[in-house]
C-alpha cells in the first residue's frame, strides 16, 4: 500500500532546517547559508517493508514563521514534526518549547491525539554543544518528544534514524486510517508534486 505522510521541520532560523531536509532528500549538503520565505518542501519515498510505501513531503518552515499568520496553513494536515534546534546556539534551544507550543495547539487528529514530534539537537559535528547529552534527554522526556537525536546535516549522523522515528510514529497512529491513501496529497496538487524529485531509498541505514 501507498502512504502519503506530511512531516514539518521548524525551529528558530540559522538551526539547520533546510541542510537537514536537503541531506535526508538528495543526499546533498552545502555550507552556503540561504534563507527560507515562508516555506518550501521537499519529497521522498522510501520503501517501508515489502507491503507499504510512504511518499514523504518534508515542509521547511522559516524560522520566522512561528509568529506569522500563515503557520495554520503549513502545518495542515501534518502528521510528524522535527523541531530542531543549533547544539551550539543555546537562545535556540530556548525556543524550542514555543514551536513546541504552536504545533500542539494547531495540529491534532480529530480525536484530539498529538503528533509525533522528535527533537533534533543539530550541528554537533562542531563540537561545541551548550547541552549535555544528559539535559537534553531529562527535557526531552518532561516535554513529552517522540525521541530525540543528536544530529548533523554535514557529517549525515542520525538523520535517516529520525526521520524513520517519525515514520515509525505515523503507522502506528494512522493504521486503521483509510485517508491516508495514494490518493491523499493534502492539498498539493500533482503538477506540483511531480516537479519535485523522488527518490528511491530503504528505511534500512548504512
């Protein structure tokens, strides 16, 4: 069967966003640093098991938007988050209970289920972490993330594993779920989807 998942990624600007999203979807990474406006996204699908395909639509949202009227309409039909702050930069950190926040009270499952929401501590390639692995885990657990992973977009570390958390979290929550179908683009229209490229992958790292 086919899935079609719509994840968000959002936190403060400069945290890596858009490297993380390029890395998992083309395999690229670039150091140029390029603003996002509002939002973009990127798919891929990925060959779950040999019954169940997911097309992913990974939406990079701009640091900026969290404010912006506009956020309602990027998260629509979500059904994971990343939220994702710079280990390097501790003011980032801080605003992760605030994205946290927006996406509780704009995304649920009309039963009123919560998402499944990882947390990404990126950029520890650098190795000047302002958080302890230990802090981030007691947080982590009182905020009630899916998981959390230390991650880097340059070096590749634990971006397939989050992602495949999220995947993970979204079958179990949407098994019996018939709208989530090949059918359903939430609100993408096909020109659209096929002008972004797809790859091919196994959830299965190397």
């Amino acid at each position: 069967k086919d899935l079609v998942f719509k994840f968000l990624v959002v936190g403060d600007y400069g945290v890596g966003k858009t490297a993380i999203v390029r890395r998992y979807t083309e395999g690229k990474f670039s150091s140029n640093y390029k603003i996002t406006i509002g939002a973009d996204f990127s798919v891929k699908t990925v060959q779950w098991d040999a019954n169940t395909r997911v097309n992913l639509q990974l939406w990079d949202v701009a640091g900026h938007e969290r404010f912006g009227y506009m956020t309602r309409v990027y998260y629509k039909y979500a059904i994971g988050c990343a939220v994702v702050f710079d280990i390097t930069r501790y003011s980032s950190f801080q605003s992760v209970p605030k994205w946290l926040s927006d996406i509780q009270d704009k995304v649920t499952f009309d039963d009123g289920r919560e998402i499944p929401v990882v947390l990404l501590a990126n950029k520890w390639d650098i190795g000047e972490n302002c958080l302890s692995n230990e802090a981030i885990s007691k947080f982590a657990n009182q905020k009630g993330f899916k998981a959390w992973f230390n991650t880097s977009a340059k070096t590749n570390l634990n971006i397939e594993d989050a992602i495949n958390c999220l995947i993970e979290g979204a079958i179990s929550l949407t098994k019996d779920d018939k709208a989530l179908s090949s059918s359903t683009t939430f609100g993408i229209s096909s020109d659209q989807q096929k002008n972004k490229e797809v790859a091919d992958t196994n959830k299965c790292c190397t």
